[in-house]
C-alpha cells in the first residue's frame, strides 16, 4: 500500500494585519509544511468542509497566499500577533530548540521583544552553532529569528575574539561562523575590525570551499589577514 503523499506546502505572503500591527520578526513570506498545519490553513478556509467562504482560496495571488486576502478565521490562523496562531507555533519550536543558555533570550525575541537583554558568558562557539544548526523547517515563519537572533548577539564582537570562537567550535559552529563573516553584519565593519589571524580565517576559507562556495569570494575578499595569535599569558 503506498503511503500517503505528504501535502505541498503552503507559501504564505504576510501583508499584516488591518490595524498595521505587526510582529517585528515576522518575514514577508514563509512555508507552512506541516500536514496538521496545512489542514488547519484548509479547514479555516472550508468551514465544515464546504465551499470557500471566499474565491481567493482557489487562486494563489501572485504565487502564495496572502494574509490579506481571506476570511477571518484564515486570517486569524495566519496573524503573526495571534497567540494560538500558526506563526507563533513556529517560533515556539524555534525556541524549542535553541540551546538552553540562550532559550531565555530566543523566547523574549520570539514574544516581539526588540532588545531583550542579551545573555552573559554564553561561548562564541555556541553561538556559531546555533546560527549553524540544520532545521527541519527553514524557511517557516520563524526563520528571520533564526538569522537574526545569533548575529545580534556576535554583531558587536571584536574581530580577534570571533577568531577564537572560530578555532574553538565544530561542524555546525564553521557553518554558522562562514555565514556570519560573509554577512553584512561582518563585511560592513572598518577594514580594521575584519582582521583575522590566519589559522581561523584557513579554517573558514577551508569550510567554505568543501560546504558553502557562494561565500567563499566575498570571505576572500572581506577577510584580511592579521597576525598570528600570540600565547596570552595571564
């Protein structure tokens, strides 16, 4: 017997809500994957299972649902503010998931907090990881928090102490460390503040190459090169 086929996602394009309220880390547009999700967007739409309580369902406005476009009881599924909607599911898995020294902080920015209080002594290979980390579900509604929320926390961080955390963290660390130094939040930074000694920046450039190629010209144009570390003596 053949398994049932999972469902296609949903491609929602959130044009917030009436009121112009909106969650300040909710994307433009998202996927709903989820098979109960998928159903519960359905059900909404076909209240006891009949017609569309409007034609738009039928039509995908410019490739993906709008927000904007459909009943109440769609809407409000879909309304990034709702608490019991489908968007803050997301970010609840999100945090979830985050590691638990940093769960406090993912929550607050999760909630729609804009500058939570940033947690203290949490190791840079940590945070690396995190940016890193594979998710099941990248593009859902939760996946500008998810670039965001680490590169907050390293954006003020000196160019020699990342280098540290660069030699000191594993796999999941480089790929999100590759993705941080070929950012803005990184290559936008005074050519002074992008030195890297040379063994985190081999450790980069190597990651790159074998896991992320589309990075590797801009790490190799914006990364420069600074002298070794020397033995710190305390």
């Amino acid at each position: 017997m053949n398994p049932t086929p999972r469902p296609q996602p949903l491609v929602i394009g959130d044009f917030s809500r009436s009121d112009g309220a909106r969650h300040p880390h909710h994307p433009g547009t998202y996927l709903i994957s989820d098979p109960a999700e998928i159903d519960a967007v359905e059900a909404a739409q076909r209240p006891g299972g009949g017609r569309p309580v409007d034609d738009t369902f039928a039509c995908m406005c410019d490739g993906f649902l709008r927000t904007d476009h459909h009943g109440p009881q769609v809407r409000r599924l879909l309304d990034p503010l709702s608490p019991d909607g489908i968007p803050a599911r997301h970010r609840a898995r999100w945090v979830a998931a985050a590691p638990a020294e940093l769960r406090e902080y993912a929550g607050a920015l999760a909630a729609g907090e804009e500058e939570p209080r940033a947690p203290r002594g949490v190791p840079l290979g940590t945070l690396f990881s995190w940016l890193g980390a594979v998710r099941n579900e990248p593009r859902d509604a939760a996946w500008l928090l998810a670039d965001r929320a680490p590169e907050r926390l390293l954006a003020g961080v000196p160019a020699e102490q990342l280098a540290w955390g660069v030699r000191e963290t594993g796999r999941a660390g480089l790929e999100g460390a590759v993705r941080f130094f070929a950012s803005e939040e990184f290559t936008t930074r005074h050519p002074k503040r992008r030195r890297v000694p040379d063994t985190a920046r081999d450790l980069l450039l190597r990651h790159a190459r074998s896991h992320r190629p589309a990075d590797l010209p801009v790490l190799e144009r914006r990364l420069l090169r600074a002298p070794e570390d020397r033995i710190r003596r305390s």
